[in-house]
C-alpha cells in the first residue's frame, strides 16, 4: 500500500485545515452552547466544493477521490465535529447515493445543486420502531398515478430541519418485506411534509437532528431512486461509504483530544516540573497516539479500496468501529490530563467527548458494525 499523499490531496488537506482554524474555529464553542447552525460555513464550505469532493465535475462536485475527502473530513472535524456530520452526509449519503443510482433527470435537478452546495440534503431511513433494524421500514409509499403518496414518521435525522432535499426510504409492497422497500426525494415544502423540533443533544450541537413527518406527502414517481424495490440495497450500499465519513469525523476528534493534552502537559506543572514528564501521562500520550495513528490506516485502507472500486464494507464497519471507540477514549484521556480543567467549557476538551460519544452510534452502532464484519469473514472462502 502506498502511504505518500498526492500534491492534490496535501492541497485538500492544508485548505481544509486553513478553513477551520479561520473560519470555524472562532465561533464553534459559541455555536456549541446555542446549538446553533453555521449557515454561513456550510455555504462556504460549498463554495469551496468541500459539499459534494467525490461528484464528478459534470455533476457539479470536485472530482475527488475518497482519500482526499477522508483528509479534508479529519481536518474539519479536529475543530467542530458539528460541520463534519453536516459535511458527511450531504457528501457520504446523499450526494453519493444519487450519482450512482439516480436517474439522468435526478442528478440534473438534484444532484448538481447538492453537489455545489447550493442546498443541502438528509439521509432518512432510521424510523421509532427501525434503528438497527432497518428493515421494519412503516413508512409507507403508495403509487397514485403520477406521484406516490408518503405517510409516516423518520427519527434522528440530520440536517433535518434545514435540509432542501431529502432522500426518504419507505415502503412500496409490504409483502415483500426488505424488497419492498424503496426510496425517494423529497423537497422541502412539498405539502404534507414537515419536520418536528430540533432535537436538544448531549453532542454536535451545532448540526440540527429532528424527526421528519409525511402525511398524505404527494411526490412525483420521476423522484423514484434507483427502481421500486431497491430501496434498502440502496440504503446500505450508501452507508457503507457513510462509515468512512464518520471514521474520519472520529479520527478528527480524537486527534483534536490528543493535541490539545499534549500542549496541556507541557502547561501544566505539579510537584515541581511540566506534567508531561511524568510516565503516566507519557504512556496516555502514547497510547492516544497509537490509537490515532492506527484509526487512520484502517480509514484509508478503506477508502484505497473505495477508490480502486473493489470491495470494502468490511474495512468501512473496521474503520468506522475502531475510530468511534478511540475517539471516545482518546477525549476521555485529555479530560484525566487536564484534570479539572477538563471538566470545563474553556479547555474544549468536554466538547471533545460529547461530540465523539455519537459515532459509536449513528450510520450503524459499534454493534452493526462487528456483525457486518463478523459476516465478512464468515462468508470467506
């Protein structure tokens, strides 16, 4: 494997780490404690065309490979995991999902203003009663002529409430079960779609999660992704690239977590000496490095293969897996660091923590992931 950086992907990544610290950094603590929406950022971001990084040109986006985009995500999400969530999806689940499976009329009406960041789309397929289980899908879609009619509620949906496109998974054939399940773009202010208050959450404050609701929501039939029945194909084939984003959003945030105790240590004095002298947080040190280091080649490898279009759920569920967990410890690790200061706004690193507890949960628990993996490597010949 090779481990050097293209020109174009170093570019990618010094001009994402540039727009972070100058652009995202000053207001995410403030933003944080809001949980207030970076409008102006995400617009930014688009027009930059860090909104849709793996859309071919033709389609709006910036052509790039999924190596560059894992770069760019770390970078964004080192200062605010909020925008990285907001970034992801519109890149990993929507804008991706729509290339490869939308019809020629989908990516030019929806695809090329996605991909440029003129609007920003949502993922909807996690329902009350379907999480884990995607395949209990109750929102139903009902062929009338020209359109189909949506009824039924979505749970935890990000960039719900500020989101002009929507690509919803409900079900056409309930006989069929998973087969009968088919997915949709739904823009907002379509009648009988609406959305229910902004959810108020433990972290990525600064990213918007709501419910969505459809009641009698007539869309047109050409809004159809993919073909009936394909729905929940499309739903995990899309995830898989998610997990990719959000390992790279983990790896942000435990990479953030790990700087900030390093420059603590070197602050901080006891007993007569900087902290940082002393082997037992040498070792945290080490051992956060360690669990950097190795997240990353997990998520590269991944996205190598991505990239070299071969096969690679199982190193997306690894990657995704692995970087949630030591995003968690890593943030738990600066906050024993800085000891009471970490328990506080001012040291960032409490935000740390919030922020990396959620990837072991959205886009697949750590516990989907072991049982995608796990099957992998049953079905190994």
């Amino acid at each position: 494997m090779e481990f050097n950086f293209t020109e174009e992907q170093l570019m990618i990544q010094e001009s994402a780490r540039d727009f972070a610290q100058n652009e995202i950094a000053p207001s995410a603590v403030q933003r944080d404690i809001n949980a207030e929406f970076p409008y102006e950022i995400v617009k930014k971001l688009g027009e930059l065309g860090f909104m849709g990084m793996m859309v071919p040109p033709e389609f709006g986006g910036a052509g790039l490979d999924t190596i560059s985009y894992v770069l760019a995500m770390i970078e964004i999400s080192k200062v605010d995991a909020s925008v990285g969530v907001i970034m992801s999806v519109n890149n990993s689940l929507v804008c991706y999902g729509l290339e490869k499976y939308g019809s020629p009329y989908i990516k030019e009406k929806y695809l090329i203003p996605l991909a440029k960041g003129e609007k920003l789309g949502a993922f909807a397929l996690s329902e009350p009663e379907a999480g884990s289980d995607a395949t209990k899908q109750k929102t139903t879609a009902d062929k009338d002529g020209d359109y189909y009619v949506l009824n039924g509620i979505k749970n935890w949906i990000t960039n719900g409430t500020t989101a002009d496109y929507v690509l919803v998974m409900a079900t056409t054939d309930k006989s069929k079960g998973h087969k009968g399940i088919s997915t949709f773009v739904v823009e907002r202010g379509y009648e009988g779609f609406g959305h229910g208050v902004k959810e108020d959450k433990l972290g990525i404050r600064s990213s918007d999660t709501c419910s969505l609701t459809f009641e009698n929501c007539r869309v047109p039939a050409q809004n159809l992704v993919w073909e009936e029945g394909k729905g929940f194909n499309f739903a995990m084939n899309t995830l898989n690239g998610g997990r990719i984003g959000i390992a790279a959003q983990a790896i942000g945030i435990a990479e953030a977590s790990l700087e900030a105790a390093l420059k603590y240590s070197k602050q901080r004095k006891a007993f007569g000496q900087e902290i940082s002298n002393f082997q037992a947080i040498q070792f945290k040190l080490a051992d956060m490095a360690v669990k950097v280091d190795a997240a990353k080649l997990l998520t590269l490898k991944a996205a190598a293969l991505k990239d070299a279009d071969k096969p690679y759920y199982k190193e997306a569920a690894m990657a995704k897996l692995y970087a949630s967990k030591i995003a968690v410890e890593c943030a738990l690790e600066a906050i024993q660091i800085h000891g009471g200061y970490g328990y506080v706004r001012e040291y960032l690193v409490e935000r740390y923590l919030r922020d990396a507890k959620i990837t072991e949960i959205y886009e697949g628990t750590s516990e989907i992931q072991r049982i995608v993996i796990a099957r992998a490597l049953l079905d190994q010949k």
